[in-house]
C-alpha cells in the first residue's frame, strides 16, 4: 500500500499516518520529521532549511524530493509507505510521479483531510499545551502567528493537488474534523472501495475494450450506454 496523505497544518495527517502504519504494517514518510531531524543533527540540508521552517514556508522542492527518493529505497519502505507532508507543491507531485514511474512503484491512492480552518488554530495551541505538559520542546513552527503562515503556504501552494489528484481520479476526501477513530474508519473504508472501484473499474474497462471492437462504435457519442463506465461517470 503506497498512500499520499494530504491536509492543512493541524488536520491530524501525522496522528493518521501512525494508525495506518499500524494498520498496514507500512513506513510513515514525513518530509517535516525528516527536515527537522536535519535541523537536530546540524547537517548541511539541516543548517539550509532551519529558518525556512521557523518562518512557516516551504523549503525548495529539490531539496525535499532529494530526501524523499532516498527514503523510498530504504528497507522498511519495501512493504508500502504513507507520505505525510509530500508533495507539497505541484512541481513536487509531478516529480514524485516520476519517481514513482521509475522505480516502478504505483500509488493505491490519495487521501485528502478536510477541516475548516478555524479549528486548526485550536488544534495547533492544544498540541503546543500538551507538549509543554509533556516537558517536551515546542516546535519553532508551532506558534500561532507563524501558523498563520503555514496556513496561506497550504493555500496558495499545496491545496492545488486538490485537484491535481481529483483530475487523475486518485483523490479520497474524508471529514478530517471526526473524531480521531472515526477518521481512521473513513480512510480505511474510502481505502477498501478505491481498491474495489478500480478492480470494478478494470473489469469494465475489458469488457469495453472487447465491445468497441463492435457495438461501441455504434452509438452516439455524448449517449452513454446506460451501466457503462462512462455512463455512470456521465451521470455523476
Ligand atoms: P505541518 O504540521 O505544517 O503539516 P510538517 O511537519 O509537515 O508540518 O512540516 C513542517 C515544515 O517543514 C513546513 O512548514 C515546511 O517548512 C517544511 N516542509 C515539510 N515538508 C515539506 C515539503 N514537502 N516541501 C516543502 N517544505 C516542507
């Protein structure tokens, strides 16, 4: 199973991704654990993107789909992975789409988390509350004003694959302002149909395929037969 999870800052990716590691027994790629793991050891990426990311915008694409394409070859991706937090930006799901052709790795899907925006600044400061109540380091990025930040950075570059992904029949949306389980319940449903659908989807594909050879051509076009693929597609 190889997933793309997408959402605004604070739509609960990172806490799905855990449940569906667990689920699927597959590796959580997060661009942002990544970086900031850079950022930690002082590495030459790390020292580049620590104030990019203290500041609530994106690093450069090359820099993320560098690490990104590494971190696919590792072991514990083989079994499948969710990437959380990539792409970000269309250059970066159009580099991802190659990468993914040439490694031979096709996606299952990708899984969009909703949420208004006005309740991811209330997520953000209980996440920052617990983490101080844990005696743990508050992430630079995790300050109201800077997520204000992040949140037009969403906007303005990465809700595009919205539709990206829409166009190429890949999007799944689900309610990201459910409760936690109730998320994880939608995505692994909306999961399970796409894989359903788009066996449904080939079997109709060879019927038609054997079918245009003869009758397909003789019907109008813009008259979909009716239980035919593009009928129903037509009709939505
Ligand atoms: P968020 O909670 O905003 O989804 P992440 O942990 O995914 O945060 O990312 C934190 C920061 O790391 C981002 O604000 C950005 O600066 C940087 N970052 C992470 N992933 C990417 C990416 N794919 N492209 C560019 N910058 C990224």
């Amino acid at each position: 199973m190889r997933l793309i999870l997408l959402g605004p800052p604070g739509a609960g990716k990172g806490t799905q991704a855990q449940r569906l590691v667990e689920k699927y027994g597959i590796a959580q790629l997060s661009t942002g654990d990544m970086l900031r793991e850079a950022v930690k050891a002082g590495t030459p990426i790390g020292r580049k993107v620590k104030d990019i990311i203290a500041r609530g915008e994106l690093v450069p694409d090359d820099v993320v789909v560098e690490i990104v394409s590494d971190r696919i070859d590792q072991p514990d991706a083989k079994n499948g992975f969710i990437l959380d937090g990539f792409p970000r930006t269309v250059p970066q799901a159009e580099a991802l789409e190659r990468m993914l052709r040439e490694k031979g790795l096709p996606l299952d899907g990708v899984v969009e988390l909703k949420c208004d925006e006005g309740i991811l600044l209330d997520r953000i400061r209980n996440r920052i509350a617990e983490t101080v109540a844990r005696g743990e380091a508050v992430r630079p990025d995790d300050d109201p004003e800077v997520l204000k930040k992040r949140l037009v950075a969403y906007r303005e570059q990465t809700a595009p694959l919205v539709s990206y992904y829409d166009k190429k029949g890949s999007l799944k949306t689900i309610d990201g302002m459910a409760k936690i389980p109730h998320v994880t319940a939608a995505i692994g449903q909306a999961l399970q149909g796409g894989r359903a659908r788009s066996q449904a989807a080939r079997k109709a594909e060879g019927k038609m395929a054997v079918r245009s050879a003869s009758s397909t051509r003789r019907r109008r076009p813009g008259k979909p037969k009716s239980g035919s693929k593009s009928g129903r597609k037509a009709r939505r």
